[in-house]
C-alpha cells in the first residue's frame, strides 16, 4: 500500500524528535495529504532561511531542503520560487548553483513587509506557499529562536506572506523541526506543553498541512520522496550530491543552527546523520517503485 511506504518515510524523520520535545507532536498522515496536494499545485513559493544572531547569517537548515523540494517539483513540471532574506540569499542562490538549478530566489527586505509580498503573489500566482524553517510570529507577535532569544528586530516578517496565501484561498504547507517556525500553530497546544519555552516561543500560525521532522530538512527531503512516489519516479537527488549541496552553502557563509559553526552539520547533527536520513528515503521510494507500490 501506498500509504505505508508514505508512514514509513515519516517514521523515518521521526529520528531526533524527542531530543527537542516534539515526539508527540507529528500529526499522522500529514506527509501524505501535503504530496498528494503539492501533486497538483501549479506553482510553489518556498520560503526559507533562519537567520543566527551571533553569525548574522543562515543556518545549514531550511535551505537544502527548499532547494530538494524545488527540484523535485520542477520534475514534475511545476513551477517554482525560493522566498528568503538577506542572510540567507547568498546561501540560497550557492546551494541552487551546485545542483545546476535555475529556480528564482527572491529576498524579503527589512521593515514593513505587507507591500512586498502582495507583490510576491501578484507576480508569481502561487497555488501552494510552503515554509522550510522559517521563523515564525509568536502569539506576541515577535519571533524567537529556540533558545528564546528575540529575533524580530533582524527577521523581516514572513508570516505576512502566509496569511495572504490563507486570504486568497492558496493552500499552506509547513515543515519545522523545532514549534517555533511559521506554521507550527498546528501543534501549538503540543509545543506549549511539552517544548522547553514552548509558551514563548510557539509560532502562532497554523498550516493546512503540517510535516514535523528531526530536522526541518529532512522533513522536506521526506515530501520530495513522497513526490517521487506518486509521480513513480525518482526526484530525490542522489546522496553524493546532496553533501556537496551542504559543502557549497557553508562555503556561502551559513553556519549550523546549534553549534554556530562554519561546518556541514546541520543542528548538531554530523554530515553522516544526516547524509544518512537522505539515503534512508531514497532508497525507501527505490524500493517501493521497484515493487510497483506507486501503482496502488
Ligand atoms: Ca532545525
């Protein structure tokens, strides 16, 4: 069946979750009703990027899996954009160039950010908006890391782009890792309950569809599986080429998220852990595809 190859790869990214608090905070299915609606999206605006206050500059999460997912949608024939700001543009812009991909990337200013991101949906008609470890609003209206920290002062506010999708009836996709990125609100009750600062830091904004990971990437690694399996083909890129995907942003400045370092971890994870979750889901679509499971 389908569906259990679709449980399966959210057992696999499951991998991490109680470390942060968030093991009972993945809602079932939600992989599946996210590809299955991502299957007939037209176009997809991927917002990304997760600024570090001590670096000034994004974090190795968000980024590759905006960049998997875009890839694996343009496989598909849809259309794309990747939504960040300044500190991680350059970042977003390196990691497109090591995979060869032409995707446009657009960076939201500081300041008022209403007029911009009308302009966004104006001019690229999105179906579907889909955040990968993207700093969320609070129920205060600021946004935090997950040590607490106040990072509104630096964020420019990308919730604003996710309730005008909700205003014009476009459908809202999240992956998070942590309950204080956009589209958490989901599974606010969870993260104010069981995240250490959950109350303060739990991100206001609920996405239609939500997918938890141990790592936002992961998460977005999961969907451009889930993407392949439904399209019966693989559009996953292959493992080797997702580390230099990871060597080529450190390169451009993004720094682990927990450890503040120069290095292809991505939070606190080694390269290994991670290279090996990305392995896990595509050999898991290998499989399913090979054994005819895309045709269920
Ligand atoms: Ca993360």
């Amino acid at each position: 069946m389908q569906t259990d190859v679709f449980r399966g790869m959210e057992e696999i990214i499951r991998r991490n979750l109680k470390r942060r608090g968030m093991a009972g905070a993945c809602p079932a299915g939600e992989l599946e009703k996210a590809a299955r609606s991502l299957a007939d999206a037209s176009t997809v605006m991927i917002v990304t990027g997760f600024v570090i206050r001590d670096a000034m500059t994004g974090e190795t999460d968000g980024p590759p899996g905006a960049i998997a997912l875009a890839s694996a949608l343009e496989g598909m024939g849809k259309r794309t954009v990747i939504v960040t700001d300044e500190y991680s543009r350059g970042i977003v812009v390196s990691g497109l160039l090591s995979r060869g991909a032409g995707t446009p990337v657009e960076a939201v200013p500081a300041g008022s950010t209403c007029a911009f991101c009308d302009g966004l949906l104006e001019r690229y008609a999105p179906s579907h908006v889909i955040a990968v470890e993207r700093p969320g609003r609070a129920k205060d209206g600021r946004c935090y890391s997950m040590r607490g920290e106040d990072l509104s002062d630096i964020v420019p506010d990308t919730d604003v782009l996710f309730k005008k999708a909700r205003a014009r009836k476009l459908t809202t996709i999240a992956v998070g890792d942590g309950g204080n990125e956009v589209g958490m609100g989901k599974v606010r009750s969870h993260i104010t309950g069981a995240v250490s600062l959950g109350e303060k830091i739990s991100a206001q904004f609920a996405a239609d569809y939500l997918v938890v990971a141990g790592v936002s990437n992961w998460g977005a690694y999961a969907l451009a599986a889930a993407l392949s399996l439904l399209s019966r083909r693989l559009l996953l890129h292959d493992t080797p080429a997702e580390a230099r995907l990871l060597d080529s942003i450190v390169r451009a400045g993004a720094v682990d998220g927990c450890t503040g370092e120069s290095a292809p971890t991505v939070d606190g994870l080694s390269l290994a852990e991670n290279l090996e979750i990305h392995e896990m889901l595509k050999k898991t679509v290998e499989l399913a595809l090979r054994k005819g499971t895309s045709r269920d």
